[in-house]
C-alpha cells in the first residue's frame, strides 16, 4: 500500500470521515467511521441544514437540525482526521493531535452557542458559527503544540 502524504489523509477525511483509512487497507476503522457519519449525518439532518445555510436560510436550518445529534458530529469527524494524519505523519512526531483535538472541542462550543450569535446583523447560524470556530480551535491547539515542543527542548538542553 503506497504511503500517504499528511495532506492528503487529511484532505480524504474531510472529504468524507473514513476514505482515508478505506484507502489505507484500515477497513474495519474505515468502515466504523463511514457508518457512524452516516447515523450522526441522517438523526441529525445536517445535509438539510447546510442546504439551507449555503441558501442563506438560516432560520431553516436552525429549524431542521436535531442539534443533540449534531453535538456528536464535530468530535467523530475531527478525530477521524487526527487518526489519518496520524497513519502518514512521522513516526517521532509530538503533540500533532492538540489541533484536531482544540478544532473538536471549539467547533461543539460554536455548534452550542449558534443560536444566541449574530455578528453586525449577521447571524451565522448551526453550520456557518462552528465552520468560524474551527479557526480559533486550531490556532489555540498548535500554540498549545508548540509551547509544548518548546518545552521539550528547553528540557534537553537544561
């Protein structure tokens, strides 16, 4: 099996959780992953609700969205993402999992608080507040990895 590039196990998950490790020969994690969008993706009417959002009808979307499904979506898909990175990153590489990790974590904070956020009139909504919130999440993660790498080698040359 030829060897991924980070980039694009990353890219193949985002594309839908669970390509890269179908890809990969990994068809029992590849397949979990596949089944377990699928039953988030359906409870939780999420096709529905980006419809409406890329529509510009957010007040549908809020409306169509099972949001205790929804909850569940953004920790499977960004944990399906670290463990294909994780295939093709190197073997001694550190802390690559606290962006995907802080990603998972801010993404179900902006899913939780998009009903009560307008922004200048412009309210955002369930699928567009989270998509925003991934920025921070993975900004605040790779500071929080490179503090720690840091860390590590202050401890070498100390």
């Amino acid at each position: 099996m030829k060897k991924m590039s980070k980039l694009e196990a990353v890219l193949w998950n985002i594309a839908f959780p669970g390509f890269t490790q179908l890809l990969t020969g990994q068809y029992i994690k590849g397949v979990l992953f596949v089944i377990l969008e699928f039953i988030m993706n359906v409870n939780s009417h999420f096709n529905r609700a980006i419809m409406h959002s890329f529509l510009g009808e957010i007040r549908q979307a809020e409306m169509v969205v099972d949001y205790q499904w929804l909850m569940f979506y953004p920790c499977i898909y960004m944990f399906s993402m670290w463990d294909a990175y994780r295939f093709a990153m190197p073997a001694g590489e550190k802390y690559s999992y606290l962006p995907f990790v802080f990603g998972a974590y801010f993404v179900t904070v902006g899913l939780m608080v998009s009903p009560k956020v307008t922004f200048f009139s412009i309210h955002p909504g369930p699928i567009f507040l989270p998509m925003i919130f991934l920025i921070p999440g993975l900004l605040v993660g790779g500071i929080i990895k490179r503090i720690l790498k840091l860390c590590d080698k202050n401890d070498i040359v100390n």
